[in-house]
C-alpha cells in the first residue's frame, strides 16, 4: 500500500481596515499522509516506526483521513 504525503506550505495574509494593517502569523509546515485504508492500530504502529515526531494529530477531508504531522 503506498502512502501518500502532501505538504502544505506556510500562509500570511493580510487584512485591511480602514486605519490599519495587520499581518497573520504564517502557519507552522505540516506533512499529510494519506492513512484512509490503516486501521487504527496499523496507524499508531505507524507513527511509533516511521515518524520523527509525536505531534500528530488526523484529519477527515471528504473521505480521505491524513495524518498530520507537525514539524
């Protein structure tokens, strides 16, 4: 099964008023991988081998489930 990676790069915006100008602090980079056919166990088992980090959290989009990863 191949898992896919999608990766989201940092955002600022800005928003203007009448008077000011304010800047949003851009959004740390994440990493999704596709984890829609894992099972729960296959996907913690995942994490525990393949990810430098414990930060992560899931995320549904349509009928997909990532994994994402915070650097």
């Amino acid at each position: 099964m191949a898992l896919i990676v999608d990766r989201s790069e940092d955002r600022t915006e800005q928003t203007e008023s009448t008077d000011t100008v304010t800047t949003l602090e851009p959004e740390p980079e994440r990493r999704r991988i596709d984890v829609t056919d894992l099972h729960a166990a296959g996907i913690e088992e995942f994490v525990e081998s393949n990810v430098d980090t414990e930060f992560v959290s899931l995320e549904h989009r349509g009928a997909r489930t990532y994994l994402v990863l915070e650097d």
